[in-house]
C-alpha cells in the first residue's frame, strides 16, 4: 500500500458529493391568486376544459394561416436574438461541464531530463563530474478533495444557471412567434385601413369634381367647394401616411424574420389571416409556475441557494492532494530498469483563521437570495397580471366589436342620408361632410378592434407560455 498511493484516490472519491452545506431548497410560497379574477370584464373568457390549454396546443396547432406559418418557420431559423439565446445556452451548459469537472482530479504525464556538471570543489568527490537525472511520471497537481461540498455547490449553481438559461431562450422563442403574428397582423390591419383610404380618398375626390362642376355652373357656394377641397387633401394625406406605415409593417417583418418576406407570403388585409384557434386560460393560475421566464426565475433562485453553500464551505479547512507515481533513472536507457519507481504523496491542508471577507461574501449570498425571492415573486405577479389583462380583453372584445358595426351602420345611413338631402338641396354639404368624417373614423376604429381581438389570441397564448 506504501508503494501505491493511487490506491488512496478510490477511498477519498467514494467521500465526494455526500456532504453539502447549502441550505435545503423550499419553493416560496405563490403570491397571486389560485383563481383568475372575475366580473363585468370576464364574462366572455373562457377558462373550460373544453377549449386546449396554451401550453399544450404546439405553435403549428395554434396559429392556423399558413402563410404566417411559414413567416415562423422562417424566422426560428434564420432570427439573430434567437440565435443569440440558443449560443448563450450552449456557453451555460460548457460553463457547467467545466465546473463539474473540478470535482475530479486532472491527470497530467510527464517527462524532464537535466544535465549539471559540479566543479571539483563543490564535488563530495574532489573532482568535478556530471550529474544527469531523467523522470517519467504520471500524477495529479492540486486536486481539491471537496469535503465539505464546496465545489460540489458551485456545479449545482452552475446547472441551474444553465438551466435558467434554456429557460429564457424559451422566452426568447416564445416572444419571437407573437412578434412574428403580432407584426403580420397589424400588416394586415393597416393594409386594410389603406384600402380604407384609398376608398375614401376616391369618394372624396369624385364628390370634389362633382362639387367643382356644380360650383362653376352656379350651383354650389365656394364655401361647399373648398370643404370639400379640404376633404380631399385630408384623405390623400391619410392614404400617405397608411403607405408609410405598410412598408415600415413589412419591415418590421422581414427584420423579425431574418431575411428577406417573399411578397406571397404577406396578407391581403385583416379578412383573409385565418384567425388563431380559441385557447383556454384553465381553472386555476397554478399554470404560471410552469411559464419559461417564471422557471428561470426558480432555476435561478436554486442557484443562489446552492451558491449559499459554497459560502459556507469557506469557513471550513481546504484539503488538496498533489501526488505522482513514475520512474526515475541517472541514464536515460535506465528509465524503464527495475528497481527506478519513484512516488510522491503530498496532501496539504489549508485551515481559515481569519478573513473578515470570508464573512462579508457569505452575507452577500444570502442577501441575493433574498433578492431572488423578490425576483422570482414578481415573475409570477407580472405573468398574473398579464394574463388577467389578456383575460379582460377576451372578456369584451366581442361585446366591443359588436358595438362599434352597429356604430358603423348607423353613421353610413347617416352620411346616406345627408348625402341626399344635399342632393336635394334640403341640407348645406357640412352635414355631409361631418358625417364622412365620422364614417371613415368608424370603420378604422372597427378595424383596430377586429385586430385587438385577434392580436389578444396571440398575446393570450404567449403569457400562458404556449409556443415553446
């Protein structure tokens, strides 16, 4: 056994990573309802079993255009903060690989030679000679036995680092596909909207010449002729202005995308986008626990526990091992003769007496833990709050919606109506006018909430963490 300090490795491994001295892990308690909130805003949600769940309806289910299929397909390839996400996941998980290997020791070989000649006077002999040593050796340089769980905190900070990181690349694929419909939606809203005015700005521009022919044959006062003048120039600034806002839309896609939108694979308008499948937010908030930022907040709540104990270890002595077995020979042919074995056995170990900083770094862990609680309770307190707002639109939207036809049917009898009382000369054209203004303000409101509501499917299916 003298011989062969090596046989030592075994018994001490077998003393690894059962002694720990971080404390035992409690998952804080959720500080938002069980329930959703209820009341005049969330009549209409729906929250049965009979509707799927976000979390299990996968992104191709949900999101039922496919052309906005595609555009996500696309873009889970080719998007950079995507790209980015997944390489600082693979970074995590190499940073844990090399903090999991300090807890074994690291093998080294290696081989010298050296030549000293002595002088006569300095020689046990009187004269001078040469002195050769050649050594082949295979050994471990300061391998720290982790006694006391030191190293072995460190690895689990490290895994739930990594951890927390897939997590927010989760997130981060998650945002990406509602930025991607949400984007293709409002395209399709203002592509919508710019039909709208181009319309307007035909009927406007037609009841100008009308008015302009009437005007020159003396049956129209100036007063008609410039309101409607005034009109017409207000409707092609419109059109302008819903141009710009189309092809920053397109741009706001293809940057999302990655690459360049194929012009096919842009909608029409708001009517031909298939609208998402309807989504259920369940019974009970417990679901938030399971969303990809709220777990990273928990990965990263361990690690601040783990990294408690690591703290804790550096009050309690360091032992390391620095050992090497070989063989050794004053010829270089002589290396591998019997009888050159050498060995080295030297374990050192390092006691803490005083270090006010060892004190000091172990009141900064527990204090980031504490900040991590706080952290990982606002997680849930924002995913709460989010899917109640979601919950809210869901709840009226339709009521809205249904409010603002009705609008929009009663302000084009109107502008019908004054429009022939003007023919008939009963009414001035300001009338007319006014209610051109109030049809055309209408029908954008109708549009932009046709959008909410569809926009709110997608925002829904994100805060309950569908689409990772």
């Amino acid at each position: 056994m003298n011989r062969n300090p090596f046989l030592l490795f075994g018994v001490i491994v077998t003393l690894l990573g059962g002694c720990t001295l971080a404390p035992q892990y409690s998952k804080p308690v959720s500080p938002v309802p069980s329930d959703w909130p209820t009341g005049a805003a969330y009549q209409d949600t729906k929250t049965t079993a009979s509707v799927p769940a976000a979390a299990d309806l996968p992104w191709r289910e949900f999101f039922t255009d496919g052309r906005l299929q595609e555009l996500i397909g696309m873009a889970l390839n080719n998007n950079r903060d995507l790209r980015l996400a997944v390489l600082n996941v693979e970074r995590a998980r190499a940073y844990y690989g090399v903090q999991r290997a300090e807890l074994w020791p690291s093998v080294n070989a290696a081989g010298s030679g050296s030549r000293e000649r002595v002088p006569a006077d300095l020689s046990n002999t009187g004269s001078a000679r040469t002195n050769e040593r050649y050594d082949v050796k295979l050994g471990v340089s300061s391998w720290e036995i982790d006694f006391f769980g030191r190293i072995q905190s460190l690895k689990d900070k490290a895994l739930e680092e990594y951890l927390a990181t897939d997590q927010a690349r989760r997130s981060a694929q998650i945002l990406l596909i509602s930025s991607i419909a949400n984007a293709y939606l409002a395209l399709a809203a203002d592509r919508e909207i710019l039909k709208l005015a181009a319309d307007t700005l035909r009927t406007r521009e037609d009841a100008y010449r009308l008015i302009r022919k009437r005007f020159d044959l003396g049956l129209a006062s100036e007063l008609d002729l410039r309101q409607a003048q005034s009109q017409a120039d207000a409707a092609r600034g419109d059109a302008a202005r819903s141009t710009q806002l189309t092809a920053q839309d397109e741009n706001a896609l293809s940057l999302l995308v990655g690459s360049p939108v194929p012009s096919a694979l842009l909608p029409a308008d708001l009517g031909s986008v298939s609208p998402p499948r309807e989504i259920s937010a369940g019974l009970s908030s417990e679901l938030l626990l399971h969303r990809p930022d709220v777990l990273a907040a928990e990965h990263r709540l361990r690690a601040a526990n783990a990294n408690i104990g690591a703290a804790r270890a550096a009050f309690f002595p360091r032992i390391s091992l620095t050992a090497a077995l070989g063989t050794a020979s004053a010829d270089l042919s002589g290396l591998f003769k019997g009888g050159s074995g050498t060995w080295s056995f030297l374990p050192v170990i390092a006691m803490p007496i005083f270090d006010a900083r060892t004190w000091s770094a172990y009141d900064v862990t527990k204090v980031d833990r504490e900040i991590t609680v706080a952290q990982y309770e606002k997680a849930i307190q924002t995913a709460f709050r989010e899917v109640a707002d979601a919950l809210a639109v869901q709840g009226t939207v339709n009521r809205q919606i249904a409010a603002q036809q009705s609008l929009v049917d009663a302000v084009a009898e109107t502008y019908r109506l004054f429009l022939v009382r003007y023919n008939r000369g009963i009414d001035g054209y300001l009338g007319v006018l006014d209610a051109q203004r109030s049809l055309y303000g209408v029908q954008q409101g109708l549009v932009a909430l046709h959008l909410a509501r569809v926009a709110n499917l997608v925002a829904l299916y994100k805060v309950l963490g569908g689409g990772a």
